[in-house]
C-alpha cells in the first residue's frame, strides 16, 4: 500500500505539468509547472529507495532546500497574478514575503540554539522540520492575507486563480500543522503523519487536474461575497488609492 502510496504521488505531478504543457496553461503558471516537473523529478528518485535509508535521507536533505525556493516562487507567482492590475500592492507583498520567510527561518534558528529532543532520526533531521515549518507557516500566512483581500475587496479574477489561492492556502495551512506536529511529536507518529502528507498531496493535486484548466481562464468570478450592495465602488477607490500610494512610495 505504502509504494502504491509512493508512485501515485510521482505520477500527481507528472500528469498535471503534462496537463499545463498541453492545454498551454504553463505559460501562464511558470513556476507553478516547473515545480511540478521538480517534483515528479524528485519524488520519482525518492520512491525508489527504502524511506529508512541513507541515500533517501541524503536525496531528501539535498532537495528540500530546493522546494522551499519553489514554494516561495509560486507563491510570488499567485500574488503577482491576483494584483496584477495593482503593482504597488504586487512589489509590497513580494518583499514582504522574502522578509517575512528570512525572519521565520532566523527565528527558527535562534530556537535550535535551545536545548532540544531531537527525533530518532538525528539532530539534523529536527533542523529541517523546524525549518520547513517555518518557510510553511510563513507562507500560509501570505496566502491567507491574499484570501482575506479577495474576501474584502470585489477583485474579478479567473477561477483558475481563485482555485490556485485556495488549494495552495489549504495545502500549506495542512503541512503546517503536519510539520508543527512532526517537531513535536518526533519519529513516533512519523508513518501516520507521512500518510498524511501523502493524502493533502493527493488531494490537492486532484483538484488542480479537475479545476485548473482553459475554460477557467475564461471564466471571471469573485471570491468577494454578494454582501453589502453598492459598496463596490467605494471599495474599489480604497484599493486604488492605497495601490497609488504603494507605488509611490517604491519608485521614491
């Protein structure tokens, strides 16, 4: 069941970067599909040895480091597309971002100087899940603040970006707790927890194939609900105003 497990998380990505490659959408989704070409790639040499070995753990130390920087990159790249008519919010929340992850893993390594249990796995091990639960939660916050925008703002985007944001939410808030759990908990819960990456990976990636695709760049909706009649244009001159100002205050 467990290697059943492994290769459908290989084929996941794999399936959905073809997916983009055929209908075109990669174009629009660049580090959304080269992340998922990294991942087929990565996960495909990852299944191959046993999980409790060496050269796995040697693999997964490498490239782990290197999916943080795609997380990040398409995380930018779900920001740039949701402000995309409003580039001083755009060039805000992308520095904000790159500050907000530096503090969380400088944080995080001033926590390590405290004394630890470190998992059956070794110190080093510990290091990386405390790291990767602060590149997560740091973006999930990130993402959630663009969610609360689209929720208080009447933003019209496609709905494959509105899908993008929401399923990208959930699936860093899931890892999250899944890490926070991981550091806490250690070794001993480690095969109950990697089911459960392995199930929010799954699901995630079955909604991108099912939600992301041509019609959905066609399709306009608003996150925003019907509430509130007739303050559209009141909201609308608010985020102009404060995108002005923003980008104002960056070309000084």
């Amino acid at each position: 069941m467990a290697r059943i497990l492994d290769w459908l998380i290989v084929a996941g990505p794999a399936v959905l970067s073809v997916r983009l490659l055929a209908s075109g959408l990669y174009r629009r989704y660049r580090a959304f599909f080269l992340f998922l070409v990294f991942e087929t790639l990565r996960t495909g040499i990852l299944a191959i040895p046993n999980p409790a070995s060496k050269s796995y753990l040697h693999v997964w130390a490498l490239t782990e480091p290197v999916e943080w920087l795609f997380y990040i990159l398409v995380v930018l790249e779900v920001y740039s597309l949701v402000l995309q008519d409003y580039r001083g919010l755009a060039t805000v929340g992308r520095w904000t971002l790159i500050v907000a992850v530096c503090l969380a893993l400088l944080a995080s390594g001033l926590g390590l100087l405290a004394p630890a249990h470190y998992t059956r796995q070794g110190p080093l091990m510990y290091y990386y899940y405390v790291a990767d639960r602060a590149v997560y939660f740091s973006l999930v916050v990130f993402l959630l603040s663009i969610l609360a925008l689209l929720m208080q703002y009447p933003i019209t985007l496609s709905r494959n970006i509105l899908v993008h944001s929401v399923v990208f939410s959930v699936y860093f808030l899931a890892n999250t707790v899944l890490y926070l759990l991981l550091s806490m908990l250690g070794s001993d819960v480690i095969q109950i927890l990697r089911l459960a990456f392995e199930t929010v990976i799954l699901v995630a990636m079955g909604v991108w194939l099912v939600m992301l695709n041509p019609a959905g760049e066609l399709r306009k909706q608003r996150l925003r609900p019907t509430w509130m009649p007739g303050r559209e244009e009141e909201l609308v001159s608010q985020l102009n105003h404060l995108n002005a100002a923003l980008l104002r205050a960056t070309r000084k």
